[in-house]
C-alpha cells in the first residue's frame, strides 16, 4: 500500500508534477513511424503528458512536433498545410517550421520584423525502432538518443504497435511486470483448474536485482530435469523488455513461431489515459521475420482484428471486453480474448487512477514494490539535482531478456549469461 500522497506524486504527469518532470527527462515515444509515412502528408494530433501537441513529417522527411494551437489567435494547427519544410496555419497563413520558427507570416507587412519575435513550442524528435521519439526537457538536460536494441533492429526484424488504454501509466506499467498474474490470468488452458493447487507451478524463486536502468527480474521454476528460466528488464522510466521462446514450456505452440524479445512502453497521454507501445523482433539479427511470423507476433500483443483505425481496442468497457461466461467456465480464466484485451479489463476496471491506499500487498508483489521504490527515489533525486537511472544509453544498451530451459546440472546464472547480452 502506498500513502495518498505517495501515489498522487507518482500518477500525476502534467507539466510541472513531480512524476511529469521525471518523465521530460527521457526520449519517449510520441507516435509510431507508421503515422507519418509521408514528406508533407497530413499532420497527426498527439497528447504526451497532458500537452496537446502536432507532428507533422517535413519536406526534408524531418518530424516536427510542435504545439496544437497557433500562438497568433490560438487557431488548430492540425487542420495547417504541410507545404515546403514548414506547417502552415489555414486561419491567417502564418507558417512554422519544425524547429518552431516562423517562417511566413503573409498577414503582416512585408518589411514587419514580427515574425521573428514569435515562435510556436517545438519539441526536438528522433526516429528509431518503427517509433518516433520526443524529448519534452529542458533543452540543455537533453541525453543522447534512445539505446535499446529495439531501436537497432531492421523494420524486417521487428513489428510495433500501439493501443490505447483507457487508464493512468502506472497501473499498466505494473501489470506489464508482474509475472505472477501471467499464470493465472492470462491461462487460457484450465482445464481441470489443478493449476490453482499447484504453487510450484504457478510462482517461481525470484531473483530481484536492481541496476543502474532499473532492475533485472529473473523467474526461475522447476520443470522436472530441467529450470525454466525467464527473465526481464525494467528500464527507466517505463519500458519492459522480455522474451519468448519457441512454444514448449507448457504453453501452445503458435504455428511457426521463432524465439522473440518483446514488451510494451507505457507512455502517459494524460493523467488518465495511456498509450501502450507493443513491440517484438527475432532474437536473432541472421533472421529476419516472415510475414506469417510478424503475424504471430501481431495478434499475441494485442493487434489482430482487435484495433480500429484510431488503435482502439474494439474490445473494451463498453461491451464488457467481449467477455464470454461459458468459455470462462470451460476454458480460459477471464472468458476475455487476447492477452491486452484481459490486461486492459482488469487495468481499467481499477478507475482512472487505482487508490493504492487500499490495497494488500503480498510476497509476490516485490517487482512491484521494488518498481515504486526506485520510482520514489528518483523523483527525490530529481528534486534534488542528481543523477537518474538510464538516462545515458550506455546503462541498457547491452541488455536483453530471456526466457529457457536450462539443464538442472548446470549453474542456470552462468548457462544463461550469454542471453542476457543484446545481439543488434
Ligand atoms: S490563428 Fe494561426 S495565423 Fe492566425
Ligand atoms: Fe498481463
């Protein structure tokens, strides 16, 4: 349980918040590069942090991100011609480009030097890993652009996604890294519900250890001759980076299912609102995707059929998430289709901002617990002037997840070290 306090501090992401300045300090996602698949296509609205913002992709193939509102009268400047390196407001035709300078300004004189004493806010963007980043800091605290292996994997390699969730970041950051919930909720093999009496099964030996970009949080269950071994990486502020084996462990096998590392990027749209950034690549830089293998990776994080064209999940609270009773009696545990559609039921269902005064933490809820520590801690840090956690590259850069089976004579530490190094 965490005090109200605690949790208001942790939740809030507006400008000028303790968590929202912590989060200005990081490259973030703002849109996916599938958005702006054109020099001076049509420009996109995006809301990070609770800042209404445009991007729009230039005549140079640039991403500028500048604010929603003109600073003349305050017009949309989504509805602003993408003409010639800049966005150019339809009210009375000032233009801007993507640094934020005004470039044309046909309503003054021609000889007026007013153009030159406005601007729009702009903020600096980078694209890599199918996304484009923004960075919303202070200009002078801007670090070195985005290190994950993601973002070193070929469009062959990967598949991204996004979709919305209709809650505050936290709540969907701690289901991302809760492993425990994965066995029970997400089992859509009951069967004859022994699973629920078998405590092995369901819970491993956790090994917690935190770093210098978050923590490390390795599952370690026993499977007969052999250990299963999974483990993942939070990296500050909220991505979480796992893996996937081919389907033996007890799980289905996807037809033609390669190894993967994927995850999800929490970013919060607003204090209320969350986009959930989906991503998985091949383990392996020799070999790339097939379009039936993306495919696989597609509907297991969540895209499929289930996404309209706005990345809504047609499954959602206004149809009960598509719950079916009798496949909840039968089959799988929430009766829900899709692994995001039942994190998003019971995300959402805790309101907009769970009140973490009333919960009941338990002994599987450390990387929880861990994760609102060092979030904690951060922000004091940060208020403090010091030094943050993965804000240079070069803490995560080499990191990877994994997730196998390890002989039970071997040391599972050392036979899985050469796992845990990135390979993009
Ligand atoms: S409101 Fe944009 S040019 Fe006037
Ligand atoms: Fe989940």
């Amino acid at each position: 349980m965490l005090s109200h306090a605690d949790n208001e501090r942790l939740t809030r992401v507006g400008p000028g918040t303790p968590m929202g300045n912590l989060f200005r300090r990081y490259w973030l996602p703002a849109l996916l590069a599938e958005e702006l698949p054109e020099r001076d296509g049509a420009p996109v609205r995006v809301r990070l942090l609770g800042e209404d913002l445009v991007a729009f992709r230039d005549s140079d193939g640039a991403v500028g991100l500048i604010s929603a509102y003109c600073p003349h009268r305050r017009a949309p400047m989504f509805f602003g011609r993408n003409e010639e390196c800049g966005l150019r407001c339809v009210y009375h035709g000032w233009k801007f480009d993507r640094n934020g300078a005004c470039v044309d300004m046909p309503s003054e004189p021609p000889d007026s030097l007013f153009k030159t004493k406005v601007t729009i806010d702009a903020y600096p963007t980078w694209e890599g890993g199918g996304l484009i980043w923004a960075y919303l800091g202070p200009p002078e605290l801007r670090p070195e652009p985005p290190g994950h292996e993601l973002v070193r994997t070929t469009p062959e390699h990967r598949y991204v996604s996004k979709s919305l969730e209709d809650c505050n970041f936290l709540q969907a950051l701690e289901g991302g890294i809760d492993p425990t919930h994965a066995t029970i909720m997400h089992n859509g093999n009951i069967g004859d519900r022994t699973f629920l009496n078998d405590y092995d099964k369901l819970v491993a030996e956790l090994n917690l250890d935190r770093t210098d970009y978050g923590f490390t949080y390795t599952g370690v269950r026993p499977r007969g001759t052999h250990t299963w071994v999974r483990g993942y990486h939070w990296i500050m502020p909220s991505f979480h980076m796992r893996a996937r084996a081919e389907g033996n462990f007890g799980r289905k096998k996807d037809h033609d299912e390669i190894p993967t590392i994927d995850g999800h990027i929490w970013i919060p749209i607003d204090d209320e609102q969350t986009w959930v950034y989906n991503f998985g690549y091949s383990h392996d830089p020799a070999q790339p995707l097939s379009r039936e293998q993306a495919h696989v990776i597609e509907t297991r994080l969540g895209r499929g059929d289930y996404l309209d064209a706005n990345y809504v999940s047609r499954l959602n609270r206004t149809n009960d998430y598509g719950i079916d009773r009798r496949r909840q009696k039968t089959q799988s545990m929430t009766g829900i289709e899709g692994i995001n559609t039942q994190d998003f039921a019971l995300q959402e269902g805790m309101g907009a901002i769970v009140d973490r005064s009333k919960e009941h933490l338990g002994t599987t809820d450390r990387a929880i617990i861990t994760l609102r520590q060092i979030l904690l801690e951060s922000l004091d840090t940060l208020e403090r002037g010091g030094g943050l956690r993965a804000i240079d590259p070069a803490t995560y850069r080499n990191v990877r997840s994994i997730d196998r089976m390890v002989d039970n004579t071997l040391d599972w530490r050392l036979a899985t070290k050469e796992d845990f190094v990135a390979k993009f």
